[in-house]
C-alpha cells in the first residue's frame, strides 16, 4: 500500500527544483570519488591483468551508477533513501520537500 501511495503523489514546481538539485549533487559527488578512485587504480597498473581489472571494475560501476541514478519520479524517494544510506546525500538536503515526503524517505532509509 505505501508504494501505491508514493507512486500518486505530485511533485510542485519548487519540489522538483529541490530533488533535482539534490539528485544531482549527490551523482556528482559519487562521479568524483569514483574519478579519484580510478586515478589511484590507474597509478598502480603494470600489465595487462591490471588493464582488464580496471576495465571490469569500471564496467560495473558504470551499470551500478546507471542503475541508481534513475530520476524517475514514482520511483524518487526510493533513490534519495538509498543515496542517503549509501553516503552520497543528506536528509537535509531535502529540506523544502512535503513533511510527508521527507518522513516516507527517512522511513525507507531504515529499512
């Protein structure tokens, strides 16, 4: 039934301002620690092992990203909840969002 609700709720005007400001502060936070992890891994390459490592490594975190960052409005509090949980985003920086909102997100992010 929470779902069902999460999925009718409008989003304002100043709403979808906040969660794409949101949205894209926390992608552009994973994107720089994700650079700066590859240009350590890159430092440490030898041979080619190291080469097809990092290809690998990169070609999951490339379908990991694509998958999370998914702005998809029915599905928008599910990705702030998870980016909160994983690091990249802060229940305030939400702030300005329906109480409602906010309380659904902070519910899911302990779940």
């Amino acid at each position: 039934m929470l779902g069902l609700i999460m999925l009718v709720m409008d989003w304002t005007v100043q709403e979808q301002h906040i969660a794409q400001q949101a949205f894209q502060r926390a992608y552009n936070r994973e994107i720089s620690a994700l650079t700066e992890l590859v240009r350590e891994m890159a430092k440490s390459i030898t041979n080619i092992q190291d080469i097809w490592r990092l290809h690998d490594f990169l070609s999951a975190r490339r379908h990991e990203i694509d998958g999370k960052y998914d702005y998809d409005y029915p599905s928008l509090m599910f990705v702030f909840a998870n980016l909160i949980k994983d690091g990249w985003l802060s229940l305030e920086e939400l702030e300005g969002l329906q109480s409602d909102k906010l309380a659904k997100i902070a519910a899911l992010t302990r779940m």
